[in-house]
C-alpha cells in the first residue's frame, strides 16, 4: 500500500514538473498531451486519472505556481518583524515571482484565458489574496492601519499588484519593479495611521 501511494506521489509530481515545462515554453494551447506523458513517463491514462483532462492538469499547474508565489511571499515578509516593512517585502515578492519566466505565462496569461476569470480569480483568493488580507488584518488589529473596509482594501491592492505585474512582463526594464513599488508604498501610505494606537484607546 505504502509503496503505491509512493507511485502515485511519483506520477503526479512528474506530470506536474514536465507540464510546468512546456506550457512555459510552448504555452497551453501549443502544448501537447502526448509529449508530456512522454517526456514523464507515464501513460496517457494516468493523465486523465489524476487530472481528468489537459485543462484539468493545466490548473494543478497553475495552482502550484501560485502555492509557490504564496510561499515566497510569505518567507520574504517574515525577514522582518516590521508589519509595514512585512507588507511591503510581500508586495514587492509577489511582483517579482509573477514576472519570472517560469511563472508569468502560466499565471498571467494562460491562466485566466484557460479557466476564465472567475475561476481565476477564486484561485488567486485562495491563495495570494487571503496571505494579503491576512497581513492587513493584522495591520489593522495592530493599530496600524486606518478602519477601512478590509475586504476592499485587499481586492484593491490585489488588482493593482496583479495589473502591476501584467504591465512589467509586458514592458520589461530595470526599474520596472522599483517604480511599481514606489506607487504602492505611496498609495499605501494614506492607509497608514498616524494617530498613536495607545493615545487613542486613552
């Protein structure tokens, strides 16, 4: 028994790792089923066992890559006990993986033309978004940021990291991702309270 869960584990991690691959390279639509169960070694009915189908195995993929940009953003924001550097560290990761070559296909492009907006969408609330919210939540319990709606305030910023990061992967340059980040922590700044949390509760 423990040794065929070993080989599901096996199948499905080579499916995920070969797929990432080409529709990297290739992009979903010029990708071929046949070449990945190929280049995975494994049968084409192993495929659809574990993923039903090629959009099926694409949003594995993709959310994958999104646990992963989850991750990244959460072990760059704990490199400081800062709440307002903690956001910024966060929003600054999450730019920065989105547009890596191996990311920015699967997630920005591929990923809401395959599954649709709304399918999309809710994976990105899953994930990227609710590490977000979370962080602003905290925020706010913490006295540091204003009493503003926290559920618009994390689709607002999470629109504008998502558009932020279409636009650099678009128009790559070397200052693409400092000037995004000097117009988040600008506009993030008015949402930052001013007033002493203790002064207040006094």
């Amino acid at each position: 028994m423990r040794r065929n869960k070993e080989e599901t584990y096996e199948t499905i991690a080579s499916l995920l790792e070969v797929a990432r691959r080409h529709f990297t390279e290739k992009g979903y639509a010029a990708s071929s089923m046949e070449e990945i169960v190929a280049e995975a070694s494994v049968t084409r009915g192993a495929l659809y066992h574990h993923f039903g189908n090629k959009r099926g195995l694409f949003q594995a993929v993709l959310e994958a890559v999104q646990r992963e940009i989850g991750d990244r953003v959460e072990a760059e924001a704990s490199r400081s006990e800062n709440s307002w550097i903690q956001l910024t560290l966060g929003c600054r990761a999450f730019v920065a993986s989105a547009v890596e070559p191996r990311t920015r296909r699967i997630l920005l492009i591929d990923g809401p033309a395959v599954l649709g907006w709304e399918a999309w969408r809710s994976l990105d609330e899953q994930h990227s978004m609710r590490h977000l919210r979370e962080q602003l939540q905290a925020m706010q319990e913490q006295g540091v940021l204003k009493a503003v709606p926290l559920d618009a305030l994390t689709h607002f910023l999470s629109g504008a990291l998502n558009e932020s990061a279409l636009w650099i992967a678009e128009n790559p340059k070397d200052r693409s991702i400092e000037e995004t980040m000097s117009v988040i922590s600008h506009c993030l700044g008015g949402f930052i309270n001013d007033e002493d949390p203790k002064e207040a509760e006094s």
